[in-house]
C-alpha cells in the first residue's frame, strides 16, 4: 500500500455544531479511505514515474501530472488530494478572517475589493456549482493573482487537465458533495457554507499563501 489515510488534527467532534461528529466520521473513514484504497489498488498497475520516498511528493507528482493517468487515477488521487487539503483547512480554534495586516488578508482585499466580497464569491461558487465537486481560492498560475474556481467531482487547480485560466495552486478547498454535509444540512447547501466560515483555518491558509508567493 502506497497511501496511507492521514490522522485528522482534531477530533471528530470538534467542529461541532458547524460540522457535525458522523458526518466527519464517515467523510474521513469511509469517504477518504475508499479513494485511498481504491487508488492504492489503481497504482498496482501503473509504473510511476521516478522513485518517491514520500507518500505527499508522490501524490503531488500524480496530481501536476494526472493527464498521464487514467480516469480512475484521476478521480482517486484527487479525492485523496482534496480530503487531505481539506482536513488541514479546518480548526475548531477558528478565527473570523485571516489575520489584520497580513499578505493574504492584502491581496483578498485588493482582489475582491473586501474580504465580505471575497465571502459573497466564494458562496456563490461554490452554491452554483452545479452536482459533486469543490469550491477553491487558488494563486493563478498565469498571472499569480488570487481567484475563485470550481472543479467537477475530485478535480482541482493543480490538475493539467483542466483548462490553463483556471489553473493554479490552492489555498483554499470547499468539499461540496452531498456526502460533506447531508446528514446535517440535508439539501440545504447554502447553510453548510454559512457553517464553512467559522470552522477555516485561516493560519493554514496563510502559509499556503505565503510558501507559493515567497
Ligand atoms: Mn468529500
């Protein structure tokens, strides 16, 4: 077995009541362990590119490169990817917002215009996307500005099948499948994405940010 699911930094309870203790349970060992197991049992037939010592090098390689891959390889690195990226977005020692006078709270504002603004385009992605997939905030691989996206299924901005504009690297990850929010919100998404905001871990965000724009 090639990967391995990680360990969550809080409990499973913890994000409660914004996020409720079964529907993390389940998303993180029956959802996440299943794309795990079943990308595990894709690799067995796929020859890797070089030697990799690190479950994560690995991962990334696959993702950056997943045009090179079949579709099961797609969708199961994603969603090994995104669970993972999401997980470590999210804290029950959330502040609001990132933190006054930072970079990443700068380049919100100068691209959004404010950071409720950015809230308000960050909803309406990820409200509008239409069926199973993810709401981000990447750093543009154009032009290296902030913006707003949606992926079908397991994509995300690092994939080189998606198109170029919308390419980028993630700070960000919002898991809107059904199965993120079901058993709490039911059909109503917008609530699960009012709940989203109180739980960020917007220090994390802030040394992604700060680690691609060094
Ligand atoms: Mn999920």
């Amino acid at each position: 077995m090639i990967f391995t699911l990680p360990a969550l930094p809080y409990t499973y309870g913890a994000l409660e009541p914004y996020i409720d203790a079964k529907t993390m349970e389940i998303h993180h060992t029956k959802h996440h362990q299943a794309y795990i197991n079943q990308l595990n049992q894709a690799m067995v037939d796929t020859s890797l590119p070089e030697a990799f010592d690190k479950e994560s090098l690995l991962l990334n390689q696959l993702i950056t490169s997943i045009s090179s891959y079949n579709q099961t390889i797609r969708n199961h690195a994603g969603g090994h990817f995104n669970h993972s990226f999401f997980w470590d977005s999210l804290t029950p020692f959330a502040p609001q917002q990132p933190h006054a006078g930072s970079q990443l709270l700068k380049a919100i504002t100068a691209t959004f215009g404010s950071f409720d603004a950015f809230k308000a385009a960050f909803a309406k992605a990820a409200a509008a996307h239409f069926g199973s997939g993810w709401a981000w905030l990447s750093i543009a691989k154009t032009d290296g500005r902030l913006m707003i996206t949606a992926t079908p299924n397991q994509d995300n901005p690092l994939m080189d099948i998606i198109p170029v504009e919308a390419q980028g690297t993630p700070i960000l990850g919002l898991d809107v499948w059904e199965h993120a929010y079901y058993l709490c919100y039911q059909n109503n998404r917008l609530a699960y994405i009012e709940a989203f905001w109180h739980v960020i871990n917007w220090g994390f965000v802030e040394k992604r940010f700060q680690e691609v724009t060094l």
